[in-house]
C-alpha cells in the first residue's frame, strides 16, 4: 500500500488543465491500486508563506536551541515537510508562468527543502557538502502550457526551465526519479489543445495504470521525525 501526496498549484479551478490532469492522475492510479491512500495540498487556492528573517533564524537554528516562538513560525513548514516525508509518490500539477513554476510552488519549495530535515550539510566534505534525506519517493508532475514544444528535443524546450528546476530541487534532496506529462497550447484551443489534452490523457493512462511504477521502498520511515503527523488538506 502506497502513500499519494497530490499537490495542485493552479489559482484556476474549474479552467485549470494541471487540475484536471492531475485529477484523472489520481483516479486512474487508485483504480489499479485500490489500496493506496492520498493526501492533498491546494497551494495553487492556498499558498505556503514566503520565506522570511524569522524563518531562516528559525530553520538554521539547532532544534535543541530553538525557542517557543521559532517553532511556531517552523510549524506550516513542519507539516508541509512531515507531508512530504510520509507521501511514497507525489502528484503535482502546475502551469507554466513565464517559463517557470508559480510563485505558490517556488514558496512550497521553499518551506519542504529544509536543513536537518530534507538534506544535510557536511563542512568536512569539501567535495559534496550537501547530503539529500529523501529517498524511495517517485514524482508525477502535469504541466500545463500556452504553447508547446516545451518538451526534450520540442521547439521551444530551451525556454523549459520548469522541468529541469523541478529535476535539480528534488534530486538534490534526494528524489531522483521524475516523470512529466505536459498538455500544451491552451492559447491556441481548438483542435491544437484537444489533441494535446488527448495525448497526456493517453501517458496518465500509460504511467498511471502500470502496477510496477510503484516506487523502491527505502528510508522513508526513519527520516520521519517522532511527532510525525498526517495531514490531509
């Protein structure tokens, strides 16, 4: 039995091409894995704080240092981390804003990828400082498009800088095993975007269905922390 953790970052709704992606991501997955339970996380409709001074003095802080008031301002980050750690595969929809992830999902990124929590620092290792925590986890992302190509090898796919971000942010806390489906031309609509829609409906059925895409148990349970918690939004 597998953990999802579906994440949308769309501020649509109901016009949203990730949303829907990732609806029907998760449906045909469940319909094969019976079993398997789901988390979810809006922070397209509900974004995590931005990063601030009393967050940095806060996540640097040695645990055993920190006082009352730095946890509290850690706790959204705490629970968005605790999400992340007891998910094995990750479902995320996102559109593409000016070539890159939406600010709601760049603050996402912000609050998971967390020192002592999500990676480590090593000052004796001058070659490779940074140790990811983070492993046995699989990622879906649905990418949503005003144009196309973004592709590897696709017209426009040097101007791509949503897919090879997501690759390093999350190899470097340790998952490395991405998978993306895009749906493009929503500016065109028309027959262009039905075609598109049709084709990323056609990989989630390919991806989603497929009994040996469960990701490699790992660590996971020993990097949760002793307060672990579930959290379903």
């Amino acid at each position: 039995m597998a953990q999802l953790l579906h994440i949308d970052a769309s501020p649509r709704s109901n016009r949203s091409h990730s949303r829907a992606l990732t609806k029907e991501f998760v449906d045909t997955w469940l319909a094969s894995h019976p079993a398997d339970t789901v988390a979810y996380r809006d922070v397209g409709h509900y974004p995590p704080p931005h990063v601030d001074e009393a967050w940095i003095a806060a996540a640097f802080a040695p645990p055993e240092e920190r006082t009352q008031q730095m946890l509290e301002t850690l706790k959204s980050s705490d629970d968005l981390v605790d999400e992340l750690l007891a998910a094995d595969i990750l479902v995320i929809g996102l559109p593409m804003y000016n070539f890159g992830v939406p600010s709601s999902f760049k603050a996402y990124i912000d609050q998971i990828v967390r020192i002592r929590r999500t990676f480590d620092f090593d000052p004796d290792d001058h070659e490779h400082p940074y140790k990811p925590l983070v492993h046995g986890k699989r990622i879906f992302v649905m990418v949503a498009t005003g144009d196309s190509g973004y592709e590897s090898g696709g017209r426009s796919a040097e101007l791509n800088h949503l897919d090879p971000y997501l690759r390093t942010i999350f190899g470097f806390i340790g998952v490395t095993n991405l998978t993306f489906v895009h749906v493009g031309n929503d500016e065109f609509g028309g027959e262009r975007l039905a075609d598109s829609l049709l084709n990323a409906r056609a990989r989630i059925a390919e991806v989603a269905s497929t009994p040996d895409r469960l990701p490699v148990k790992g660590e996971r349970h020993a990097l949760i922390d002793p307060g672990f918690h579930e959290t379903a939004n």
